[in-house]
C-alpha cells in the first residue's frame, strides 16, 4: 500500500522476481481493460482519467479472479489492491475459504512533494512494464528498457492535477484500510523516502522473516 508514485510497482517487480512469484497489480490490470473498445473499457477510462477509484465490485472480481489462477497459489505480491475496507474484507473472506492469507501489509510512505516529483519522472516500458525514472532510476539507454528493449512511455492517465486528485482519493479513501489493518497487526511501516535499493532490503530482510517462519 501506499500513496502513487510512492514506488510499489518498482518495489513488486524487483521483488517478483527474486521471490518467484506473481504481481496481482490492478492498475496494470486496469490499464490493459481500458485499451479494449467496449462499455466496459470505457467505463474504467473514465475513472481512470478523473483520477478516482473504479468501484469495488468491478475491482474485487476481477482481483479475486486473477487471484483464482494457479500461479497464484504459491503465493502473489499485492499492488494497489485492496483500496478499500471492502475490497481487504473481500480479499480476505476468499483467501480463508481457500485456506489462504495475507502474511504482511507493507504501507509505503513518502512526503506529497516527493511522490508527486518521482511520477512526474516516471517512464515505463510499453511491452514489459518496467518502471525507471529519469533521474532516481535512469535506463541505460535514454527511452529504451534495460530488460527487454522496449520503447518508454509515459501513462495515459498522467496529467499533474489528475496525478494530484489520486493524492487526496489516496488520502480520503484509503485512510480507514490502514485502521483496518492496523487492527489486524499486520501493517507494517516502511519509510519509501530512502533510495529505492534501501527500500527493496528492508522488504526483504521484512519477507525473510516470513519465509523463516513457515520453514
Ligand atoms: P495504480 O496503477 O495502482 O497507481 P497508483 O497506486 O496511483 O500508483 P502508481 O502506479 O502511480 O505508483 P507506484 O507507487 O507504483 O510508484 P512507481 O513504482 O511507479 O492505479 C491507477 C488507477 O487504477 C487508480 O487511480 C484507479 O483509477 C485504478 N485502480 C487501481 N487499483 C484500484 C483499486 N484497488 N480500486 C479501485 N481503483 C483502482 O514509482 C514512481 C516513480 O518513482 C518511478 O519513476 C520510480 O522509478 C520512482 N521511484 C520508486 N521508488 C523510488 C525511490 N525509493 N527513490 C526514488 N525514486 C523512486
């Protein structure tokens, strides 16, 4: 969890891959849908566009149906979902009925001025998805991803008042998830204003210990 631009997509894929298992990322999940051409594609757009949460029933089902596919099973790292009280119960009551559950909440923070300096510097790739940023995390080669040559783009849904209104939705609805798990002990904190390595050893030295205590 965590405010945009705060750096959870760039945490998730260093940590997929180290960890061999799969992103559930629903904004990604969402940009996808909103390429199509259909009711559907539109809809999301438009929510994407005004910066505001695509309703939770949309968003559980097609969180909880991805959550559902077998590469999942060995576990997953969560990006941007649940954003609300609702969608964390509902991620919950279908993870227990699947013998399942959340080990850790991680809550990314970062002051504004920083998260809104970092998203206005963010590239990604157009075919893998790789995030960079021009000055905190350049490519090699300017526009061009290190991982698999793709070209770098910035998101649609990027302008700076759109980046500043999901600020004050993060704020506004997000709010009452972190009492939720706050009252379920399992949030844990970790200061995002620290270099991205910095910020990738605490997570792990955090998931080492989950993994020592299922061995
Ligand atoms: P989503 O795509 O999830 O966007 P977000 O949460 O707003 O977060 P971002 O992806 O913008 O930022 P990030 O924290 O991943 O930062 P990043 O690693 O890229 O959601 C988009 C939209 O989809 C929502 O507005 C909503 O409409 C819809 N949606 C999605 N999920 C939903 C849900 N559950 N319910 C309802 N609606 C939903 O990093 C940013 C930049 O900073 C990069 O350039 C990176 O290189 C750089 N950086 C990262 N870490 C550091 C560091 N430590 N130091 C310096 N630079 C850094």
């Amino acid at each position: 969890m965590g405010p945009p631009g705060v750096g959870k997509g760039t945490q998730s894929q260093r940590l997929s891959g180290e960890y061999g298992i799969p992103i559930v990322a629903t904004g990604d999940m969402f940009r996808k849908i909103r390429q199509d051409v259909s009711p559907l594609a539109r809809e999301v757009q438009e929510y994407m566009d005004r910066g505001e949460y695509v309703p939770d029933d949309l968003t559980i089902e097609m969180a909880l149906s991805r959550l559902n596919e077998p590469d999942t099973k060995k576990g997953f790292i969560l990006d941007g979902f649940p954003r609300t009280v609702r969608q964390a119960e509902a991620l919950d009551d279908a993870l227990a009925q699947d013998d399942r559950h959340i080990d850790h909440v991680v809550l990314l923070t970062a002051p504004n001025e920083m998260v809104l300096e970092r998203l206005a510097g963010r590239w990604v790739c157009s075919t893998c998805g790789r995030v960079y940023n021009e000055s905190s995390n350049p490519p090699r080669l300017p526009g061009v991803c290190d991982v698999c040559g793709g070209k770098l783009v910035q998101r649609a849904d990027e302008t700076p008042e759109v980046q500043r209104h999901r600020l004050e939705v993060y704020e506004h609805q997000t709010a009452p998830l972190i009492t939720y798990y706050q009252g379920t002990k399992r949030l844990e904190v970790l200061d995002a204003t620290k270099s991205v390595d910095e910020v990738t050893n605490e997570l792990r030295a955090l998931l080492n210990g989950v993994v020592k205590e299922r061995a």
